[in-house]
C-alpha cells in the first residue's frame, strides 16, 4: 500500500478501510477556507455520501458518515466537487483524506490495478452504466501517464456528470441519505452492525444500481426500508458477491489482471451450504451471466460461454475458473479460453522459494487438456525451475524464476509468441493447499491480436 499524506492519521486509514474510529487527528486544524464559520458536520453529508458512492459504490455506513463528516467540519474543508477538485493535491487534508478512500482496503477489494478497468467501475458506481470506450480511454490514458491519480478521476467525473447521469447520481445521493438515516434509528444496532461488518455491503450496491434518471424516490424509499427489514433479521438474506481477477486472452502481455470479477448468489443461512445458482460479471466489456453448480462441485453458465474449467477451493467455489466461448479466427469459429478468473482469496506468488518442491504435470488450453510444448514444470527446494519439453529440458535459477513471477516476458522460441507467468496458492477441498500458474501468450507484447489464456495445475 502506498504511502499517504501526513495529514491522514491511522484513524483515517481505519475508517477509509471499513472501519469507524471515533479519535481524531492531533495536527492542528488549518485555516478555515470556508469562511469564518466552522460549517456543522451535517453539512457534510451529501459530500460524504457522493465520496462513498464514487469511491464504494454503496451507501456509508453510519460509524463511517460521522467520523468523516466530522474530520471534515473541523477542518473547514470545502463542500462541493469543484472546491475539492480543485484542492487536490494542494490542499493537504484533501489530498489525504481523498488518497485514503482510494488506496483503502475496500478499493483494493473492488478493483484492479488496470485503469480502464477502474474507470468503467467508477462509472458504474455513479451513473449504473459503463463508460464508453472514448470516455474510458481518455481517463485511463491520464491515469496512466500520472497527469491525475485515481481520487481525482473520481472526484471530475462524478463532479462532471450531465444530463441522465446528473439525474441518476442525484438519485443515489439521496438514496444514500436515506438508507444511513434509517441505519442510525433507535434500536436499530443490528441493522448497523450487520451493514459495518460488510455484510450487506454487496446487495446495497446492487440496490442503489437499480436507481433511474426517473426512479420516483418516495416509492424507492419502500424499498430501502424493506432492505432495512431484511438487516434486522438474523442471518436475513444478503447479497454476496465472491470477488475474482480476471484476465483476457486479448489483454497486453502481463502476468497482472485485466479487470475484476464477481460471482453473486444470495445467502440464505449463515453458516450454510453454496446456493446452486448465482449470477457471474465478468470481462473486459463486463457483462453479467447465470451460473449453476451442481451437487458433484461442477460449474456451468449461460452463453456465451461454452465450456469451462475450474480448480474448485474449499468453500466450493473455483479458486480458478476458465471460461471458453466461441470466437472467429481465420479458421473459422473456434472455442477459446477468452477469460481466466482467479479468486481473490487465493495468495499470489512472488519468490520462487514460494514453489519449492511443486510439480505441475497438467496443462489446461481452450478448457481442454493438453496443447502445450512443455511436458511439465517442476523446481527443486531451492525453487530453481526445470521445464521439461520435446525438445529437451530448459533449466533456470531461482532468481530468474522469481523475475518471471513477478512479470518477466519471456519469448516463446517454438512460437515466437511472448508469454508470462503469474502463480497462485489456493486451499483444496480437502483442506490441503494447491498450486496452479496461469501462463499468458500473445504475438505481440501489446496489442494481442492472437492471445492464448492457459492454466499449470496439480489435478
């Protein structure tokens, strides 16, 4: 995690990472640049909830639009978008407390480090739309070529909204509103610990996704109340969203994800078996399709998918799933492994001593075994990697191994094709820990126009 603005204290970061913590700052408040009157905390409310929306995409819990609000009413800070755009990293208390929300354990839940991916997300938290490709181009491109960091990009394009998006985001504020007012009633501390703890988080995004430039708002508050209900029920009936990197045949030459994933389905008891069947967004154009699961653990979805391949974990759900769809190649229509998502909770490898003694003797291509060069990767105990292949056997060390790990291309000499390498840990169904690589080709280092998406496992 990245360093943050001395102005924001480990109370900040708590509260930016889920958490509500009722200390405050101990650096001395800075002039005031609203005026010669300390605005109350309550003023902050619609600021603090549009910041919620743009960064989380839900509703601030009330712990959270408290100490925020208050953070923000003792130091004067200014209420509205342009103030704060504008304030951006010159003003050290929005620079800090903005960086916060970015960079907190939340977003990194949320969201990928590819920009385009976070820009169709930030859009989505807004306005319940993607964005076009000439809008996420252009603000991914600044991102990228640090002009602008992730918090301003947040802050100009929800502050810039026009037309239905003005309605929509509207909409969501005072959505948003409501649903904390109606958290913080009297007795109401189930409803706040079920929604703090994260719980409900997932089915108040998809609540506030089905706002509408026209939605009547005195109806819709029928609906946050029945929400309501639903929280003060125990377990009640949540919304769960499993989150998942994903990655794209097509993407650039990069052992890094394209875009984030998720597989939803309701949880009716807590604890509980896996539903059999959910929905699944997913790709780098997201889209939204059914799945189903089957009493024997095996996966199937709507198109377009085809196929599928999966390494399922021991809560059931895959900590690898490979997605195959039709594509037109020159060879006519083919199934290709298009997407691979990779659960979140399975642990990233970056030091070849991480694979000490593993041996990875199945090649998955296209949701089919077999189809690649080498037989099989193995490495020793000091985690150097022999890769045997027709043509003989490729050794290399430890350190060149951990390069490789953490993105090193390599070029593929049989196909001339670039490729990488990005390895995962994952718990079994059995309770034992698993392996697999996921291995990305491309023709090109960017701009794959021929990619191919294929998994090493240990089946």
């Amino acid at each position: 995690m990245k360093t943050f603005a001395p102005a924001v204290s480990l109370a900040l970061l708590l509260a930016a990472c889920g958490g509500a913590d009722t200390t405050t700052s101990t650096r001395a408040p800075q002039a005031m640049r609203s005026g010669d009157v300390v605005p109350r905390a309550a003023e902050y409310t619609q600021l603090t909830q549009s910041l919620y929306i743009g960064f989380f995409g839900r509703p601030a819990d009330a712990a959270g639009l408290a100490f925020w609000s208050k953070i923000f009413s003792d130091k004067g800070l200014p209420q509205t978008f342009p103030e704060w755009v504008a304030g951006y990293g010159i003003d050290p208390d929005i620079t800090g407390a903005l960086d916060a929300m970015a960079n907190s354990v939340e977003s990194h839940e949320l969201y990928v480090s590819n920009n385009a991916s976070y820009i169709n997300a930030v859009y989505s938290n807004g306005f319940n739309r993607y964005a076009e490709a000439a809008g996420r181009e252009f603000w991914a491109g600044l991102i990228d070529r640090g002009i602008i960091s992730r918090a301003q990009a947040v802050l100009r394009i929800m502050g810039g909204a026009q037309n239905d998006d003005t309605q929509i985001l509207a909409r969501k504020i005072q959505a948003a509103a409501i649903f904390t007012s109606l958290l913080n009633q009297p007795g109401s501390d189930n409803r706040m610990l079920s929604y703090a703890s994260g719980g409900y988080n997932d089915g108040a995004r998809a609540l506030l996704g089905r706002i509408t430039a026209t939605t009547d708002m005195a109806a819709f508050r029928t609906d946050i109340e029945a929400f309501m209900d639903d929280l003060d029920r125990i377990p009640g009936n949540p919304l769960v969203v499993r989150r998942y990197l994903g990655y794209h045949y097509l993407q650039d030459v990069s052992n890094e994800p394209l875009y984030a994933a998720g597989y939803a389905y309701r949880l009716t008891s807590y604890p509980g078996a896996l539903p059999s069947s959910g929905t699944l967004t997913y790709g780098a154009d997201p889209q939204t399709i059914n799945w189903t699961r089957s009493d024997a653990g095996g996966y199937a979805y709507a198109a377009p998918v085809t196929a599928s391949a999966a390494l399922v974990s021991s809560n059931r759900l895959p900590s690898m799933a490979m997605l195959c769809s039709p594509v037109l190649t020159a060879d006519g229509i083919v199934n290709k492994s298009t997407d691979l998502l990779v659960a979140r909770n399975a642990s990233r490898l970056t030091d070849a001593a991480q694979l000490a003694n593993q041996r990875f003797s199945v090649y998955r291509e296209n949701c089919a075994l077999g189809g690649s060069n080498l037989s099989e990767l193995s490495f020793d105990a000091a985690g150097n990697g022999r890769f045997a292949s027709r043509n003989g056997v490729l050794t290399i060390d430890a350190a060149g191994v951990t390069q490789i790990l953490n993105g090193q291309v390599q070029l593929d000499l049989s196909t001339g094709k670039f490729q990488t390498y990005a390895a995962f840990a994952y718990t079994r169904v059995d309770g034992g820990t698993g392996y697999f690589i996921v291995q990305h080709l491309g023709n090109h280092k960017s701009g794959v126009t021929d990619g191919v998406l294929a998994v090493w496992a240990q089946e």
